[in-house]
C-alpha cells in the first residue's frame, strides 16, 4: 500500500506542472527557446532563425539628395532692363538727364537720304531719363526769328512713365524723315538747319544743338518718331507720327 503511494505523488506533481504552462510537451505554440549567451541564433517556432527588425546605426544621419543653388549674378554683369537698355528704370522715371552727361549727334541714313538719326548717348554713371522724343525743329541757321521754324508731327496717343529711360554708356535713337512724301516741291528758302534739344520736357532752350542739314536736302511735312533703343525700331516710330510737336 505503501508502495503505490510512492508512485502516485510524482505522476500529480507532474499533472499540475503542465496546468500552470498551459500546454503541453509538444504545444507548437509554446515560447521559443531563448538565445543562447554565446550569440548563437535563437529559432522561431519552425525552427529558422529569428530575425529582428533592420536599425539605422547610431550616429548615421539620413539626409535628402544635395540639389545646386542658383547661380547668382556677379557684379560685373548687372541686369538687363527693357526700354533704352540701363540697368535701373525707375531711377530713370525720376531722374531726368543732365545736358551736360549726354553727347549727340545727327547722321543720314544710307539707306534713305530724307531721314537723319539722332544720337543721344547717355555718358554718365546712372541711368536717367529722357522726354518721349526729342524736341525737334528745321528752319533756318541765319534767321534771327526762329518762329518761323518748321516742327515735325510726331506719333499721338503717348502714355505710361513720364520718360524715356537710357541706361548709362547706353544710347537712344530718334529718326525724323525730312521728306516722307519725296514729292518735287521746292524747299522752303532758307531752311538749312536742324536743331534739336534732347529733352524738351526738362532742359532749356539754350540747351538746343544745331546740325546742319547739307546741300541738296528738301524739307517737306517732316515726321519724327520716339526715342527707340534701335534705329530699324526709331524709323517704324516715324512713320506713325500723325499730330504736331
């Protein structure tokens, strides 16, 4: 009787050691075996490696791909600017031109002996302003009565700034076709003389430049076209000019 008392106490102890784990021997769902300390792989319930979710290492930074900056202008090659070309417009809208930074000139054009050019170069260190057209008249070098010059129509319907703008060692170009028609009436007597004020807005009278016009040259409804930053665009100016100076 002894005996068999002996057995039976380990068969329960055994019984309530599988109760407490909740599975038996070979529960499939059971914890894996734990890593060994000699950094042997743990296996997973089927027996394969463990794997372990892949870390950045410590330190390393992650960064988005490098783009290039824009270049930036340097200082010798300064914006360009629309109108006569300078490099500050709206300084020219406000500040109009000293007669004394501007040089000019009048040449024929090659390509039709009744239209003159006139140059006005912009010689100071800032862009400045010059009226739509320069103010513009033909008559004769020695009449002591200027009164009875002749003035050119010009283009109507002029608005926006109040000036033209020429940027510095920049140049603006103005066409005047003595004879748009190149009719054969004869000149008016005397008329030998082109005088010209490069801004009629602002500058005096006594700031007129006198060129003469040559021999052979006939004077007949003359038109004059705004100030343009080219001479192709200067002489499709003049051909539009429809009201008096």
């Amino acid at each position: 009787m002894s005996a068999r008392r002996t057995l039976l106490v380990p068969a329960a102890l055994v019984g309530v050691l599988l109760a407490v784990s909740g599975c038996g021997p070979d529960d499939p769902s059971g914890p894996a075996p734990v890593q060994a300390a000699t950094g042997t792989p743990a296996t997973g319930p089927t027996g394969g490696p463990a794997t372990a979710p892949t870390a950045t290492p410590t330190g390393v930074a992650t960064a988005a791909p490098k783009t290039a900056a824009p270049t930036a202008p340097t200082a010798d090659t300064p914006p360009t600017a629309p109108g006569g070309g300078g490099s500050d417009d709206s300084y020219a809208y406000t500040h109009p031109c000293d007669a004394k930074d501007l040089t000019m000139r009048v040449t024929t054009r090659s390509e039709a002996s009744s239209q003159r050019v006139i140059e006005v170069h912009n010689q100071g260190a800032r862009s400045c302003g010059l009226s739509y057209f320069p103010l513009v008249s033909v008559g004769d070098s020695h009449a002591a009565d200027r009164g009875k010059d002749i003035r050119p129509l010009v283009p109507g319907g002029l608005g926006g700034p109040p000036a033209y703008p020429v940027g510095a060692g920049r140049t603006a170009f103005a066409v005047i076709d003595l004879d748009p028609g190149g009719g054969s009436a004869a000149t008016a007597a005397g008329v030998d003389e082109l005088n010209v004020v490069a801004d009629g807005d602002h500058m005096p009278t006594a700031e007129t430049r006198n060129f003469p016009l040559g021999p052979g040259a006939k004077v007949r409804a003359p038109r004059l076209g705004l100030y343009r930053a080219t001479v192709a665009d200067a002489v499709a100016s003049a051909a539009t000019a429809d009201q008096r100076q």
